[in-house]
C-alpha cells in the first residue's frame, strides 16, 4: 500500500490575494469567527484596521487591492510579479 501525503490546503490572503499554505505563514486572526491567514505582518495590520472590507461575504472573490492591481498590470504589460514581497 502507498503512503499519500494528503495536499495541504491553502488559503488565500484576504488583503493581497496570495495564495498562502497556513502550515508554513503563522500570522493569522479570527474575525467573526472565521480565521484568516496572512502572509506578512503588514497584510495582517492593513486587515485589522478595516476588517469588514477585507472580510466579505465571498472571500475568495475579494481578492484585495494588491492582487486586483497586478492583475490590471499583466494586462498592460504582461508577466509581472504576483505576490506582495
């Protein structure tokens, strides 16, 4: 019998849109009752200040304002970093 290592399951920042494995970012909140993982402390800071914006009904269609704006880069100017570092 194999031995399957199950895949992790990653979350997405609710501030940057990066897709971030929760084992491996240990900056996190609860909001609501919900958790939420970050993948810098300043995503976190940026969360608490305005938690209902980030916080949506549909997380994972409120990508935040660092992913929405990458994305209208790559349509101007092609491949470009996709992450908040």
């Amino acid at each position: 019998m194999q031995n399957i290592k199950k895949a992790s399951k990653m979350a997405i920042d609710p501030v940057c849109g990066m897709a971030i494995d929760p084992k491996t970012h240990n900056i996190s909140a609860i909001y609501m009752g919900e958790p939420y993982h970050f993948c810098k402390e300043s995503c976190l800071q940026a969360f608490k200040e305005d938690e209902q914006r980030y916080a949506g009904q549909n997380k994972r269609k409120n990508k935040g304002w660092w992913a929405r704006y990458l994305e209208k880069l790559k349509k101007q100017e092609g491949d470009i970093r996709s992450c908040c570092h």
